[in-house]
C-alpha cells in the first residue's frame, strides 16, 4: 500500500540556516503531495503541495519539489527562522487511497536564535 | 470564510464515560474525515464522511462512531473512553475526489 517516509527529528539549527527535511513516498497511482506544519497546540495547516511530477510547491520561503524520479519531496527553505519553529508533516493523497491523507510520523523543528 | 471549525477545543472525561465532538467543515466542502492524532505522533485515519455516510474507515473500533447531517458538519462519537484515547482530535474538510484538505484546530480530549 501506499506510504511516506520523512527524516525522523528533532532537527535543530541556528536561525537563517538552510533547511532541508526529506521525505519519500511509496504508492501504486499517481499522488498528490503534501506538506503540513503543526505550530505548538495547534491544528494542521497545509503549507504547500504539487500534484503531479515536477511541480514544486512553494509558501512562505518554503519549497519542494515532487520528484518522482526519486519518489521524493524534500522540503527546503534558505534561511529558516525562529518562528519556523513546529512540526512537519509529509503526506501523500491518491485515488489509490480514496483520496484518505497517508502521513508521515512527521518531523520537529527547533530554530535557535 | 470560517474555515473548518472544531467543538470543543479541549475537554476532560472519565474513563467509560461517553463523548461527542463536533465538526463544522470550510464552506463549499461536502466531505468531512476524522483523524486522531496522539501526543508526538502524526494523525491517525478514523473515518470519512460524504453524502451523511461513512465511506472509509481507518483501524479504529466500533466505539468510535459518526454521523454527517444535511449541512455537511459531522460529529464523533465515542463510547466506552479509555485512557488510551486521550488525543488532539482533528477534523477536515475537502471536495469529494480532491486531494487537498483543510484542517480544524482540533479537539484536545482527556480521558481521565
């Protein structure tokens, strides 16, 4: 069945380093992709998605690009800040699985000033 | 646009108690999925609702149980509380045969 893959956290880095988070994903069809940031007692926002193989989502500073090449969507920003600070979660979304969010168990980011 | 919209945002209950949460989905949107998420984990498929029935369901117990009315909000029911469902509660919203939804702010439920 379908599923995802992300770099397991914490991650933690200096304020205006480069970001990288890795995600792949396994699946049958042809998924959109996903990235979702949960701020601390918060719900799940969507950040950016692509839909089909070599789009690159991109909000807020924040990129990726589906490769499906490499069955991968790494989720990069230059120069991350305080307030970046939360956890990221990878999923992916198909008619394969009836449209359900298949997530990855998500990734920490703790930004030091 | 309210967005998806989630009652109670926290509650507290006794173990074999009872609850419901409630669900208001973004406007426009007719489909509305369950998700729980514990402390430290990502979100956990409970169901999908389209059309005022379940039209998926992850590997949740029959305790767990929905409802969707006419205009589309949705409650979770569920009976029997154990202490291992105290979790942030999350629901969203999309178009049927769209991949892109949106989420609540969740409900916190502790189960005590």
């Amino acid at each position: 069945g379908n599923s995802v893959t992300q770099m397991e956290g914490p991650v933690t880095l200096s304020e205006e380093a480069f970001l990288t988070i890795n995600c792949t994903y396994t699946a049958t069809g042809y998924p959109s992709l996903f990235w979702y940031v949960q701020y601390p007692g918060e719900g799940l926002q969507l950040l950016l998605k692509a839909t089909k193989a070599d789009d690159k989502g991109s909000n807020k500073g924040f990129e990726a690009t589906y490769r499906k090449e490499t069955t991968s969507f790494h989720l990069e920003k230059g120069s991350v800040q305080v307030s970046d600070s939360a956890v990221y979660f990878c999923a992916l979304s198909d008619e394969d699985s009836n449209y359900q969010l298949i997530w990855g168990a998500g990734t920490k980011l703790i930004i030091k000033p | 646009d309210a967005g998806v919209t989630q009652s109670p945002t926290h509650l507290i209950k006794t173990r074999g108690q009872q609850v419901t949460l409630r669900c208001s989905p973004k406007s426009g949107h007719d489909t509305v999925s369950w998700y729980q998420q514990a402390l430290g984990q990502g979100p956990q498929f409970i169901f999908q609702y389209y059309e005022e029935e379940e039209r998926q369901r992850g590997n949740f117990p029959d305790r767990f149980s929905g409802h969707q009315f006419p205009n589309y909000s949705s409650e979770l029911n569920v009976n029997a509380l154990l202490l291992g469902d105290s979790a942030l509660y999350l629901c969203a919203s999309s178009l049927p045969r769209v991949t892109e939804a949106f989420f609540g702010q969740g409900t916190r439920l502790t189960v005590v």
